[in-house]
C-alpha cells in the first residue's frame, strides 16, 4: 500500500510503498477515505533532531493524526462493528484503564508515555496511507451519513476547539465576547462552535485578509488583522472590558501576548496553538482571576458531540482536498499560510 511518510529529518515526507498491515488480535484495519492536514505535522516536521527524538515519533513516520475509513478487516475478539461501516479516528489514544481514560479523557491519559502508547500520525502510522491500523475499537466514532472527506477534520480541527471552547461555555453569557485568534484549521471551525454553543460575540484575528474573510463567511462577528493595533481594537470593541475569552489557536509568543492584553477580569485565556509562546503568569501580571489553560485534543465523548453538531448543520469544515500523490504540495501550501479551512487528503 501507498504511505506518505517523514523519513529524513529536515525533508519533506514522500510517498512510499509499504507492507499492508494485518490486525492482531483486538485491532481493527480501516481503508482510509480521508486524513487531515494539521499545522501540528508542520511543526513536528521542523523539529531538530535532538527535538525530535525527544517527542519519539520514531522514524519513518507515516503522517496523518485526522484520519476516516471504512472497516476493512476485524482482529480476532473485536466485536460491536462491522465491515464496511464507515468511520471516525479519536486520534489520543490511550490506555483505556486509567482514572482519565475510563472518563473518556483518553487525552489526559496517565498512562500513555510509560505504555508507549503513541497517536496515529504521532508515533504509530498513521492516516495518511491506504490502510489504518487502529489498535482498539474505541477509538472508532461511526460516521453515519456523515461525508468521511467534509468531516474527517472533526477528529482534531474540530475536536481540539470543542475541548477549549466548552471548558468556557459557563463564561460565554449574552453580552461576553470570544476573541479567536488564527482563523485557520482549528480556529475557522472554533468561531463556529463558539456561535453554536453560546451567545459570545466572536472577533477572529489573523495575519492574512483571507482568512479574515473566512473567519467573517463561518460566523465571526468581527475580524480584525494581527498587527500593532489589534489590542487596542479589542478593548474598544469591548467598550474597555477586554474578552472573556480568549482561544489562541496561534501560540507564538506575539499572541500570547496579545491574548494576555485583552483577557478581561475573571476570562479565560486559552492557549491551543503550540507556537512556543510564554507568559509570566503570578499575582498581577493578568487581571483578576484570569484562567491560564493549555487544553491537548479532545475526549472520545467529546468526538461525539462534535460530530452531532455537523449532523444538525451548525458546524461545516471548509475543505482543500489533495490526492496521496500531491500530500506534500498540501503541506507546501499550509506552510505557506494559504489553505482555506483545512486541506484534506483523499487517497
Ligand atoms: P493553520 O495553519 O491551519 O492555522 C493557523 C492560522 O493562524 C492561520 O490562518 C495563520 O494565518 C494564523 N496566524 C499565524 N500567525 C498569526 C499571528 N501572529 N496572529 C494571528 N494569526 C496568525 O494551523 P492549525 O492546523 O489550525 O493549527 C493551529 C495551531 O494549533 C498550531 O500551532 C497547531 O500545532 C496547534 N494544535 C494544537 C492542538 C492541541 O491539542 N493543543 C491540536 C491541534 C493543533
Ligand atoms: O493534535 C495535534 O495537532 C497536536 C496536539 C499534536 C502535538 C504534538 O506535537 O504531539
Ligand atoms: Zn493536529
Ligand atoms: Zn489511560
């Protein structure tokens, strides 16, 4: 079968030809109708050797940790599924014994880096491949009528703002404001979520007009460009208060610091972006009771609902869709900032 893999530090990932894999026991083989393109595989492509070897991706690395399939072939004891159906990957594996797992919380999973137990794309092969091993039937959602090429993006660029998002909700009251910044993969779809869940006005920053202009066509109520102007802009959206919330689907340290700027007293300033952004965080370096959080994916209950709110329409991924053979030009173009919603690769 055909793999797009990272092989050499510093490279880009190329496509390959592989041994199809066999499920083991428990395992299940899905035939890949779709996988995702993250920022995230961006960066784990940047990092230097020594940084890279730290995470222990392994090399090679089949790329791809948004991934769909039909099932193609069932380890021995799997049971509750059957072939053919059509399926979503929760891609945070986990031990699924722990306190957090048997919470669905298999992101937060407290046994997962002692067990070796690694994400597709992220550690094990992943999406981007002509078959998926998946290692329990757990981490398989049923798609239903969901399209697996429209929706495969649920699985992280959905899922990872839903997680953020709903942790706010509480705060998110008639008359609050939302602040997404970076209206790209996570963040296009974090606007819409936010305007399905809640009744924040929404103010989307980015760099580029583009993407503003996406931000504005899913839902955001004002879209304002990333530049020496934006905090002052914010506060006087919010008549001096500042945000209640603040998504940072960015991370660099430019919009930690921008985030920090305009979180207003009691908000909440989430960082989902892994730009490498630090904050000084201690009495009086934010207002009042600010919360700080650092939220990783989502859980599998979460994938669920996420996926419900696709099926009631009120929330659509904007696609780019790439052939196996053209995956590296797709990172090309995400690199280059000019992928519209998320690029998806149908093999
Ligand atoms: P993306 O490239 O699709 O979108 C990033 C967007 O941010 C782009 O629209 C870009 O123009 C904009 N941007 C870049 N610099 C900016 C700045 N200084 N100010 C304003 N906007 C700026 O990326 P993505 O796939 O949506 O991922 C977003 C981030 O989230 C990445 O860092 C990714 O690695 C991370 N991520 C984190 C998690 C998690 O669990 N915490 C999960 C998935 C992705
Ligand atoms: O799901 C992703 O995109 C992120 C959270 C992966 C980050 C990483 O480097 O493991
Ligand atoms: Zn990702
Ligand atoms: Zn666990």
């Amino acid at each position: 079968m055909r793999a797009l893999q990272y092989r050499t530090i510093g490279s880009a990932p190329v496509l390959v030809e592989i041994d199809r894999p066999e499920p083991a026991p428990g395992q299940v083989l899905l035939k890949t109708t779709a996988a995702g393109v993250c920022h995230s595989d961006q960066f784990v492509m940047d990092l230097p050797q020594e940084q890279y070897d730290a995470f222990g991706f392994g090399l090679p690395l089949t790329l791809g940790h948004e991934g769909a399939g039909t099932v193609e072939a069932i380890g021995a004891g799997v049971t509750g599924i059957t072939l053919g159906e059509s399926m979503a990957v929760y891609g945070p594996w986990g031990c699924g014994r722990c306190h957090l797992c048997a919470q669905g919380k298999e992101n937060y999973c407290t046994e997962a880096a002692r067990l070796g137990i690694q994400p597709p794309g992220l550690g094990a092969p992943g999406s981007m491949a002509d078959y998926l091993l998946i290692d329990d039937a757990r981490h398989l959602v049923p798609l239903g009528e969901l399209d697996p090429v429209a929706n495969v993006s649920l699985t992280d660029a959905g899922l990872t703002p839903y997680h953020a998002i709903k942790m706010s909700l509480p705060k998110l009251v008639a008359g609050s404001t939302a602040v997404v910044i970076g209206a790209g993969g996570l963040g296009h779809v974090g606007i819409q979520i936010v305007k399905a869940m809640s009744s924040a006005r929404v103010i989307a920053v980015d760099l580029s007009e583009q993407k503003l202009e996406l931000a504005r066509e899913v839902g955001a109520d004002e879209a304002i460009l990333s530049d020496g102007n934006t905090s002052a802009a914010i506060r006087e959206l919010t008549h001096g208060l500042g945000a209640t919330a603040v998504f940072d689907f960015v991370g660099a340290q430019s919009t930690v610091e921008l985030a920090s700027s305009v979180v207003a007293v009691e908000g909440d300033l989430t960082i989902v972006g892994i730009g490498g952004g630090m904050l000084p965080v201690g009495f009086g370096s934010l207002p009042y009771d600010v919360a700080v959080r650092t939220p990783y994916w989502g859980t599998r209950a979460e994938l669920m609902e996420v996926l419900d709110l696709a099926r009631a329409g009120k929330i659509t991924v904007e696609t780019e869709i790439f052939s196996l053979a053209d995956a590296p030009q797709a990172y090309e173009k995400l690199h280059a900032g000019t992928i519209r919603g998320r690029a998806v690769i149908v093999p």
